[in-house]
C-alpha cells in the first residue's frame, strides 16, 4: 500500500503568515486602488474595490502558499495531485475572507469607504469550469484536503480531439504511441479507454515523470509496447469518438446525439435496451422499467423495444 500523505505540521520557528489586521488591510486596499487602478479610494467604484481586494487576498494566498510548499517539502511530505475533467468552485470571495479570518476586517474598511462588502460579494462570476456534480464533489475534495493540511494540488483536464497519437505497421500491428505530437504520423488518436493485466500496478511505479514534469499514461502504455504486449481495437465506421473536453465540443457532442437520435428513431445508449437485448433482463423487467419514466420519450422507446416495434 502507497504510503499515505501526512499532514502537514507547521513549526513555531516558520509560521504561516498571519492574516493582516484591519489598519494593514486598509492601507493595502488603498495601495491597490492607487497601483493596480490609478484611483485613490473616494473616487473608486465597487468594481475597483472589489478587484483591488481580489488582488490583496491573492498575495495573502500566495505567500501562505510559498511557506506550505516549503514546510512541505522540509518534512519530506508525500503530495496528492487531483484530476478532474471539472472544478465547480462557486464564488471563493466570500470564502477566502472567511478562511483568513479577515471577514470583518473586511466589511469594517469598506464601511469606512462607504462601501458594502455584501455589494462586493455579487459582483464574483461563479466560477464553474462544469456543469454540477462531478466538478462539485471535486471541489469539495479539494477543500476537504486543505482543512486537513493535506498537501494537494487541483489539475484541470482540458483536451479536445485526442491526447495521443499511435502509428501502425500494414498489418495493423502498433508501431509507436506520441504523447501530444506536432506532427502525428498517423489520424488515429486513442480515446482514453484502456484495460491493463494484473502487471500494470508494478509497471506503474517505474513511471518517471516526462520532461513536463508529469507521469504520463503514454510512457505505461509504451512499456507494454517494448515488451510486445500492448494490443489496440479499432474502432471504424459505425463507431464516433465524442470528445467534450471543451464547452464547445460538449455542445457538439450533444448535438450529435439528437441529431442521430432525432432521424432513426433510436437511443444510442440505452442501458435497459442493451440489458434487454443481451439476455440479462427479461421483458417484464423491461417494462417495468419502461414505466418508471412515464410518458418521457426514453420510456416511450423502452416499450417500443419491449413491443418489438424496433429491430436491429
């Protein structure tokens, strides 16, 4: 078992910096205004106060990142780094005063300048790089993890139309699989899906990290094709690789499906119908189903695969 990522202890002789007080806060704000905006602060906006405060908590986060870094590294910490395709952070304005403890602070300088931190607040875009769940529970496992004092890093995901490249010989026989190439020696690109023997766990710890500093799923899959063990299905026609690692090919992606949906009168992946089809459940169990989702159109076309109104 991986040795698990201790927390981290900070030493009395290197403190975290501390949140500043109210008179720190003011004078930084005001230097903020001035620098960053060319305003002092009777003449500023709230969209100036609110991103000059920005700017202040975000020194405040980094220097207390450079320290966690550090102590991390001095006590020779394991560090956890998260992927996700997704973060759904929400506003962190509001949070981030809260965790520095400067809430009142906060509110107390800017009532001085006649302004409202609650008016503050509402002027933060949501930051959500998703779409619900999944990018939610992601953020919060990251905010679970910074509680902890568990040294762990959030990476976002973002490709679009394949991260790797493979090369064939005429006979179908992979030849070589490149990791983002500039020039590809081939058009096809894996997809992500990949189905490993027993062997990967071991073969996974000699994975050192590429020349971008990461471990890399190319450098696996490149061992099992030195020890002539790595096998690719093809995927041809019939089949469509739909990426939605952007916002715009999410909204292709689903335009795909209606579309291909809309004229042949069929669901492209229907559990039940595939469950159906294969034996695992029988049609009662089917209709059962069917019922459960009403008058929708997917419990429309579960009885029409249970009537026989559609054939393959």
């Amino acid at each position: 078992m991986a040795e698990k990522a201790k927390v981290i202890k900070k030493k009395s002789a290197s403190p975290v910096p501390k949140a500043q007080p109210e008179a720190d806060l003011k004078a930084l704000l005001t230097a903020k205004l001035l620098h960053n905006f060319s305003v002092q602060p009777e003449s500023a906006t709230n969209e100036h106060f609110y991103n000059a405060l920005v700017l202040v908590l975000r020194d405040m986060m980094r220097a207390r990142r450079v320290e966690y870094i550090g102590e991390a590294h001095r006590q020779q910490s394991k560090q956890v780094y998260y992927l996700c395709m997704e973060f759904l952070m929400g506003r962190s304005l509001k949070n981030t005063l809260y965790n520095l403890n400067l809430t009142e602070e906060a509110r107390q300088v800017l009532d001085g300048f006649h302004v409202k931190l609650d008016a503050l607040f509402e002027l933060e875009p949501d930051a959500g790089l998703g779409n619900g769940g999944l990018g939610r529970l992601a953020a919060c496992f990251i905010d679970s993890l910074a509680s902890l004092g568990v040294p762990a890093f959030g990476y976002g995901i973002q490709y679009k139309y394949g991260i790797f490249k493979q090369e064939f010989d005429k006979d179908g026989k992979v030849l070589s699989v490149e990791e983002k190439p500039q020039h590809p020696k081939s058009n096809y690109a894996i997809t992500g899906l990949y189905f490993y023997n027993k062997e990967v766990v071991e073969m996974a710890k000699q994975v050192k990290p590429s020349a971008r500093g990461e471990l890399e799923i190319t450098t696996l899959n490149d061992m099992y094709l030195k020890k002539d063990e790595l096998d690719v299905q093809l995927l041809g026609r019939g089949f469509a690789w739909l990426d939605t690692g952007t916002m715009e090919s999410l909204v292709e992606a689903a335009d795909f499906v209606h579309m291909i949906e809309k004229r042949q009168g069929i669901k492209i992946s229907a559990p039940e119908e595939i469950a159906f089809k294969y034996g695992w459940i029988d049609r009662d169990t089917l209709l059962e189903s069917a019922e459960r989702y009403g008058k929708s159109p997917y419990g429309q076309h579960l009885k029409n695969v249970a009537e026989g109104k559609l054939r393959y």
